[in-house]
C-alpha cells in the first residue's frame, strides 16, 4: 500500500473568546441589590507622608556564616568610686580661761617648786669612835661658819683619840692651809699620805693640797712635781 502523502499539520487554533465575568457590582445591580462603589486606589503623592523613625544601628557579625544582624547595646558607663571630700583642717583649740574663785576674782596660777639646792659634801667619810664623831660635828660647823681656829682645835683633840686616821690630818691641812700657813699644812698632807697608802682617793687630794701649798710657797719646781704625783 502506498504511502499517502504527509498531510500538514493543523495549527493551533487560539481559545475562542470567553464573555469576562460579570463585575462584582453589574452581578449586585442585576439581582435587584444596592449598587457597590468600587474603591479606587489613592495616588501615592496624595498620600500623607509616614514619619521618620530613627533606624537602630546595626552592627552585623563577624562570622563567615553570615548571621541576623545584632544590634549593638549602647555602652553601659563603668562604675566609679565616690571621691571622699577634703575634711577642714582642725580649728586651733581655744586659750583656757583662767580659774575663778567663789568670789569672781581670777585664781592665780600655781607657783613653781622653790629651788633646793643639792646637799654640800660631807667633809668626812671614814668610821670613827663616838667620841670623835661629836668632834667630827663641831669641826664642820666651825668650818662652815668660817672658824678655823675653833676647827683646828677639835681636829687636834680628835687626832689625840684617832691618831691613825688620815681623814682627820687631812682635814687638819685643810684648815691650816685656809690659815695661810702652807708650810705647816704640806707637813700634815704627807702625814696623810703615810697613813692613806691604800685610798688612792684621799693620796690625790693631799697631793693637790701639796702643790697649792708648794705655790704660795712660790716653788714652781715643786708643784709641778706634786702634780704629776697627783695624777698618778
């Protein structure tokens, strides 16, 4: 059977044309209802306008993965330690009122201990027997009051009961050499010294008292030598 010859295709024919709906408000006039009025939109000029509103700042992550921005939280101010104020410097303290007696009258303002002047030394030190102890006070009364022959007199009565003790022949010198008789009293200093050989003290003064007696004298020679001994 022979192939019939190819016969062309039918092209597409377009859609017949389809009546458009009825609008809403046609449909509302035509089952007898109240007429719809259809809204228009409103031009976008004749819109009022929206107020600005200030946008947050965002600041976005850092991340590579690209995440919601996060915005950023205003910096909250670090707290700070109160600066104490300065105190006043102290006000000086107020000058005391003088004390009053029950009269009104000011009180005086108490007086100073008197001065008490230190005891004088003893001019004797040593023991001795009761007999030149009373003799030992009447010498230094007499010494005091300037006797010196009253002074000379019991030291030759106390020497006569203690003649070994060098305190009192030492004082004996004393008293002459007050006397103004050096010649005497460097006499009864080396009797002292014979008697004092274990008070080194006592040596020391009959020395010096030597030396003074040796410069009345005038006996330069001497008295250096009296005290380069009393030095020893």
């Amino acid at each position: 059977m022979a192939n019939s010859p190819e016969e062309p295709l039918e092209k597409p024919r377009p859609p017949a044309h389809e009546p458009s709906a009825p609008s809403t408000t046609a449909a509302r006039s035509a089952l007898g209802g109240p007429p719809v009025v259809e809204s228009r939109a409103l031009p976008r000029e004749s819109l009022p306008a929206e107020p600005v509103r200030d946008k947050p700042s965002l600041s976005y992550s850092s991340s590579p993965y690209g995440v919601d921005p996060i915005p950023s939280l205003p910096a909250t101010p670090e707290p700070t330690e109160p600066v104490p104020p300065e105190s006043p410097p102290p006000a000086a303290a107020p000058a005391p009122y003088p004390e009053t007696s029950p009269d009104g009258m000011a009180t005086p303002p108490p007086e100073s201990p008197a001065f008490t002047p230190p005891p004088e030394p003893k001019i004797f030190s040593q023991s001795a027997p009761p007999a030149v102890l009373a003799l030992q006070t009447d010498i230094e009364g007499h010494i005091k009051s300037g006797s010196y022959a009253d002074a000379a007199g019991s030291l030759e009565r106390a020497i006569r009961i203690q003649p070994k003790n060098p305190e009192l022949w030492h004082v004996l010198a004393e008293v002459r050499l007050k006397q103004n008789q050096p010649g005497l009293a460097e006499d009864l200093a080396k009797k002292s010294n014979l008697l004092a050989k274990n008070n080194a003290e006592l040596v020391r003064s009959n020395w010096n008292l030597i030396a003074e007696s040796r410069r009345l004298k005038g006996d330069t020679s001497g008295v250096m030598e009296a005290l380069d001994k009393a030095r020893w």
